[in-house]
C-alpha cells in the first residue's frame, strides 16, 4: 500500500492495520524516517511532488520489493509540505513469514526513497535554505540493490 499525504500518521496504528486479520505474518519491519535539525541548522523542512508521478514510482518500487521477497504485506506512506525537526517524514514497513525478507525489503525500499523517489526537500534555517541531495553512502546503498538483481538474473 502506498500513500503520500500531508497529515501526519501514527507509527502503531499503522502497523496495527498492516497485520490486522493475518496470521501468516511472523515479522513486521518498520523505518520511520523524522526531520533531524542538524544541531539547529534546520527549523523547517519542505517536501515537494509531482502527485500522479510520484505514486506510479512509488507503486513500481513497492512491486519490486514485493517480486523480490516473499512479502506478506508492505507499507510506504511519505508526507509532503512543511515539517518541523521531530515530525515523521517517512513510514516503511514490510511484513513476511520470516525476519529476513521483511528486514531486506525494507532497507531496499528505504534505500530508494533517500536515492530514486521524486520528491524534492528543501531544508530551511538560520543560514538560509537549501535543496538536500542524496550523498555518495545513501547513493551506494541503493547501488547495491543493483548490482544484486544483476548477479540474481
């Protein structure tokens, strides 16, 4: 399930919901992602989006994750808008038989979203604003995602 909304969501009331009625679930995977302020370089942050794009990429990746892993159920929920330092940015949570699938999907998805998702940040503070990057390490995480489809295919 995918959703990219402006109000805030609530971590446990989430993943209640993801394994409500299953029984098949062993492990439930959860990241939430907040907005740090960097030791008070940020007092705001601000998410943008192409709505349709964003959701169909979204929507592409969770389907990836799903093809690789043997997933009971996932979650990507991802806010837009202004955000303060503490407020959730971003929920990733997978759901499988076994720990080990829902541990990977999850840091294959995370991975995508610091690296692939279109959403655009701009951090804001006292020294100005400023357009945040993916960096070299959160590019070479998400490399990693390819380089092993490649060797499984």
């Amino acid at each position: 399930m995918i959703r990219v909304q402006e109000e805030d969501f609530d971590l446990g009331a989430e993943v209640a919901l993801l394994k409500e009625g299953r029984t098949d679930i062993g492990a439930i995977v959860a990241f939430l992602g907040t907005v740090r302020d960097r030791g008070g370089a940020v007092e705001e942050m601000t998410l943008e989006h192409y709505p349709a794009m964003t959701e169909a990429e979204l929507a592409r990746i969770e389907a990836e994750a799903n093809a690789r892993w043997p997933l009971q159920a996932s979650l990507i929920i991802h806010r837009y808008g202004t955000l303060k330092p503490g407020d959730n940015i971003v929920l990733v949570a997978t759901a499988s038989e076994h720990r080990d699938a829902a541990f990977a999907a999850a840091e294959f998805l995370i991975d995508y979203l610091k690296t692939g998702a279109p959403f655009w940040k701009r951090e804001s503070g006292p020294e100005g604003h400023r357009w945040v990057e993916a960096d070299a390490r959160d590019e070479g995480a998400y490399a990693r995602w390819k380089t092993t489809k490649d060797a499984a295919e």
